[in-house]
C-alpha cells in the first residue's frame, strides 16, 4: 500500500471512531471528579499508610478545610455544590423540621424534594449547561429537582464497597465519548464509621485508613489505564472528635422535660418548647451549664453563620468538643468518635486535595471555607460563576493554571 493510500485509511479509521464516540488515545478531555472520604482528618495523612493520598497531596494542592455549622455529614455535603452554607441551603441538619410541614422528620433517608429545593446542586447546574454528570451515592443526588437528576446515579446502600464503587467510576469512563460523564462525584463513608465506632486515635480506625488510600490508589490506576486525565478534588465533610461516655450532658439536666422536646442529640442538641413552656424553657436554657452553650436560634453566634433559616430549631445546645447531649446514659461505658461541634474547632478541619492538570504542584493553601469548593467546580467545569453564592474560587486563584 503506498503512503498516500496508508494515511487515507488511517484518516477514515480516526474519523470512524470519533463518529462512534471513542476519543482516540492520549486525546480525552480531562475530567472532574469529586471525592468525599466522610469524615477524614487533615492529620490522617501524618499516620504513613497513605501513600497514594500523600502522593496527590504532594504533586498537587493541600489544605485543612473549614466545615459549615453545623459540622455534620449532610449540610456540608450539600454545602459543597451549592456554594451555600446549611442556612441558606436549607439542609441545616441531619435531622430537622420545618414548620410548613408539621409532624414530618427530615432524616438522611429523606428523598423528597421539598427539602432539597431551596439550593440548586452543581450537577444541576451542569446537566442543564449540557454537562453529563454521574454521582455514586453523593447526598442528594437521588433527588429530582426541576426535573433534573445526574445523568447516571446511584442511590445510596452502605453495603456496596469502596472498590465497587470506584468501579462504577472507571465504568462510566469507558463508554464512549458521547455518553461519558464529564464531572463525576464519588462518596465514601469507611473513615466516617470508624471514627464513631472507635475514635479518631484508635489502631482500627487507622487500619481503615490504608482500606480507603487503596481505594484512591485503584481510582487513580483505573484513570492512568485508560489515558483518562481528570482534575481531582478529593475532600471530606468535617473530621472527628473523641468522645466518651464520661463526658455526657443529660437533656434533662438542662431544662425540664415537661417544657421540651428533642429533635436531635450528640455534639449538639435541638429543642422545640411544649406550647405554653417557651418561657420557662428559654430561663432553664440561659443559666450557664458545664460543658454546654445554649441559645435561643435569633442569638446564635454570627460566626456561625446559622439561626436564620426557619428548619433552624428554636433552641440549640452546643457541647463543648468531646462531650454530647443525650437524653439517656448509655448502659455499657463506650469510647468513640462524633463530628457536629464549632466548625472552627481543630479537631472539626476538613480535608482538601486537588490534583490534576489544571492545578500546581506542591502548594498548600491557608485554611478556607468549604462553600469555596463549588466555585472551584465551577471554573474546573468552565460554569460561569453563580450570583449571590457564600463562596468564591479567590482561595484557589494563586494555584490554577489557567
């Protein structure tokens, strides 16, 4: 065959395959994936057993992550692609109310889309900018909102391990060009687990640490193997703070049963005044308690960014890191973990890791919110910004190369 003829087949052979959607090798597109590892510590990358952590931490960008108030799983997962934090997001809790609709519990199972609408979630945002999204078991992402869902998801069952669902990543990554997904959300809870069941500084809730790097390892293997390049932003929620079940602060202990009832309990507690009581329980909940702050939800701390939206329990009770709120002493003596407190609080940091084409090596980055990551997204995915958001991609600006 001569030359000419070679390079006419090679040119219908190319065109051929990018009419089928198969970009040709070392010519794909980077994606962007986001990663939550629930519950993961800033420090848990000094332990040693992280090694493909470490390593996107150091040919990439690296901070200590500032969570939402509250510091709990749902509020900040929804915090980080909307831009909004819980106040304003509408997911102020794991477990809330609102007045609208009485005698009904928002829960983490919770796939009703009245709780949901009060933000638009980025890969709504994406979809309908025709941006295919995919997201395994990222909170929220089951819910339909103005009609748009990610274009693959995945609603949530713990069974399903790290590895299976980095698989179902790697998967969708192998489909054509066409119908592949260009932003993909990922969430892991193992170390969220752990650090409950064991605490922070216990030798099983390190062992978990080498499980989900391997898990990292696997996804960042997967992506070489296929000359997929993607721009990573690998996160966590809060972190972890050990507890005991000597250091518990009874409900009743802060007021009288009679003129309360509890919404939720742990690092901190929510309560609605018996109608008729709201005076009595306001005077009980004002005198200075150990361990606890309380305040009405008008004068919670500015600081905390959180009061104003009605889900907002008319009173809550903060612990001090390392003790809860609870309605019972439990029977047997228990050590453990919980997230939820001050999200100034040390032991509250969230992680943040980015790495991929799009980013420098070797920085780290001052502390910054966690409603800094949407926008982030957003200029990764080239979204125009979103007016009237709490976030800004300024901390990121020094890092990005454009």
């Amino acid at each position: 065959m001569s030359l000419a003829r070679l390079l006419l087949a090679l040119l219908v052979a190319l065109t051929i395959g990018q009419a089928a959607g198969a970009a040709p090798p070392g010519r794909r597109a980077p994606v962007t994936i986001l990663v939550s590892i629930d519950g993961f510590r800033p420090d848990y990358l000094e332990r040693g057993i992280t090694p493909n952590l470490e390593r996107l931490r150091a040919g990439g960008v690296f901070a200590a992550m500032r969570p939402s108030f509250p510091s709990k799983t749902f509020p900040n997962h929804y915090a980080l692609v909307t831009g909004l934090r819980p106040d304003r997001n509408g997911i102020v809790s794991n477990k809330m109310e609102d007045p609208r609709r009485p005698g009904e519990l928002f829960t983490m199972d919770t796939v009703d889309p009245f709780w949901w609408n009060e933000a638009t979630p980025l890969w709504v945002a994406a979809e309908k900018a025709g941006i295919r999204t995919a997201s395994v078991f990222w909170p929220g992402s089951a819910v339909e909102l103005g009609g748009v869902r990610p274009s693959d998801w995945w609603q949530h069952a713990t069974p399903i391990t790290d590895r299976q669902r980095v698989d179902a990543v790697l998967d969708w990554l192998r489909r054509p060009a066409a119908n592949r997904p260009r932003f993909i959300l990922l969430y892991i809870e193992t170390m969220d687990h752990a650090g409950h069941d064991f605490g922070p500084f216990d030798p099983r809730t390190t062992a978990k640490l080498g499980e989900v790097d391997k898990a990292i390892g696997q996804l960042v293997g997967g992506l070489a193997a296929l000359g997929q390049p993607a721009n990573l932003v690998i996160v966590s929620d809060h972190g972890m703070a050990a507890t005991s079940s000597k250091r518990l602060v009874l409900a009743r202990e802060l007021a009288d049963p009679a003129d309360f009832r509890l919404i939720e309990t742990g690092t901190f507690a929510t309560f609605v005044p018996v109608p008729g009581h709201e005076a009595a329980l306001a005077a009980a909940l004002a005198r200075p308690h150990e361990h606890v702050q309380c305040w009405p939800r008008e004068a919670i701390p500015e600081r905390l960014h959180y009061g104003r939206n009605p889900r907002v329990a008319p009173f809550l009770c903060l612990g001090e890191v390392g003790w809860q709120v609870v309605k019972e002493r439990p029977k047997q003596p228990k050590e453990g973990g919980e997230h939820g407190y001050d999200n100034q609080a040390p032991d509250m940091a969230a992680l943040f890791i980015a790495n991929g084409p799009a980013f420098a090596r070797g920085a780290r980055l001052p502390t910054f919110d966690n409603v800094d990551v949407e926008p982030l997204l957003r200029d990764l995915l080239r979204l125009p910004p979103q007016a009237g958001r709490d976030g800004s991609d300024a901390p990121f600006r020094s890092v990005l190369r454009r």
